[in-house]
C-alpha cells in the first residue's frame, strides 16, 4: 500500500522547456521528499518531451488542453497529497529546506498555509514581496499562488473556473476562503516567481476579472470600483516608480 505522501507539486508546463528544467532542478534540491510531483503538459512541441526522462520522481500528463486553468484542474484531478501547491514551469521554490519548513507548520491541519514571494523581473532582478493577511483578499491575492498551500481535502469540491482567462487563481482563492479560513503564516519567502507570466502582460484584463470575481462574491459595486482604481493607481506607480513601488510592497501590512 502506498503510504499518502505530505505535499503535491502541480507543475504545469506548455512549450517552456527551459522553464520547466529550472523548476525541477527546484523541486528535485528539495531536502524533504514527502511529496508527489505531476507535471501537466499540454502536448510541448519544442523539445520539453525529450527531458521527461530526467524527471523520474515526476508523474508526468501530456495532452491538449484548454488553456493553464484547465491544465491546473487536471493537477487537481490527480493530487493525493496533503496539500497542494503549483511551481509552474519556470517558477522556482525560494530553498531547499520549503518543503521541510511547512511540513513543521500543519501539525494543526489548517486549510491554508502561505509565505512572502521573490519577484524576478524581466531584466533578472529580483524583489522581495511580503505577503499580506488572507482577510484582505477582497484587495486581491494576498501573495504569489505559488507561494500557497491549499488542503487538498478542502479543494476536493473546488476547481478553476474556465470562463476567467487570468484571475481564475484569484476567483478560486476568494471562494475558498469563504469556507475554509484557517490560515498559516510562514514569515519567509516561499517561492521565486517568474516575470513575464500571461497575468504581467494582460494586467488590464486581470483587473476586469478580478472585479468580476468581486461582483459575483458580493461586494458592493462602488466599493469594487474604488479597489479597481487603487489596484490601476499601484500598476502606475509600478511602471513610474518601480523602485518605490518594491519598497512599498516589502512594508506592506
């Protein structure tokens, strides 16, 4: 009988063959290996079949699909773990020592569990982004998705909702925590998340669906469009200022 393992590892991947190496050189540096890791691949053409070999500890899907959300409900569809994480092709954990860290944490078993965030930038720098509080989630994600654990027991009933193109994280996330909302802090950075991401370069398109994801949550109208001109008033600041906006999201509360 195969014993559960603690965690599952969603990564899903569509023609980043560079991406997903470096993700599982991440993975794989991991000192805790109570974790299962399923690689979704929508049927890469260029050349990302060719190293699954290397991923012997992976189970690995590769079809068509319909887009990142779809490939992350076929994750979901497989999890056994615990609790789930997604470390998208090019994404990265932010240490070796993540996994063993957060295994300290769940002795409570709770729903959440949720760290800071590195930033690359396109250029190749990288910022430190705090995360903030899971009540302020009307505000928007309160941390990087790849810096959250979510109880796969809980998830059991959830999925991605196809019809949002960029904030189908976000809209799963605020619907989540509408039913489970015990939540654990780990003051450190949980992953490095890589710039140029479909959400970076469709940021108004994201907004919109945020604010849709709000409507249907029940947020008052006028309170979504004041929150819709802040998130519009920080995108400003980030293209401005951006080493203001860093600075500030390092303190933010």
């Amino acid at each position: 009988m195969t014993t559960k393992k603690t965690f599952t590892i969603v990564t899903i991947t569509y023609n980043n063959r560079a991406g997903l190496n470096k993700t599982a050189h991440s993975i794989l540096a991991q000192t805790c290996l109570d974790y299962e890791w399923l690689i979704i691949d929508g049927a890469s053409t260029d050349g990302t079949q060719e190293d699954f070999s290397d991923y012997t500890t992976a189970h690995i899907f590769s079809e068509p699909d319909q887009g990142i959300y779809d490939a992350m409900n076929k994750g979901l569809d497989h999890a056994a773990g615990e609790y789930v994480i997604f470390m998208n092709a090019g994404d990265q954990f932010a240490d070796k020592d993540i996994l063993q860290i957060v295994k300290g944490h769940i002795s409570s078993s709770p729903d959440l569990i949720y760290g800071d965030s590195f930033e690359e930038t396109e250029s190749g720098s990288r910022h430190y982004k705090s995360a903030k509080s899971p009540s302020h989630i009307t505000r928007g994600l309160f941390t990087h998705h790849q810096s959250i654990f979510y109880s796969q027991a809980s998830l059991s009933t959830v999925r991605y909702d196809l019809s949002y193109k960029i904030a189908a994280d976000y809209h799963l996330t605020l619907n989540f925590l509408k039913e489970h909302d015990t939540t654990i802090y780990i003051s450190k950075p949980i992953c490095i998340f890589e710039a140029g991401g479909i959400s970076q370069r469709n940021i108004k398109m994201g907004r919109d669906e945020q604010f849709r994801a709000r409507q249907e949550y029940g947020m008052p109208y006028w309170k979504n469009i004041i929150l819709t001109q802040k998130q519009k008033a920080a995108s400003f600041l980030r293209r401005l200022c951006p080493n203001l906006f860093w600075k500030l999201k390092r303190k933010a509360p």
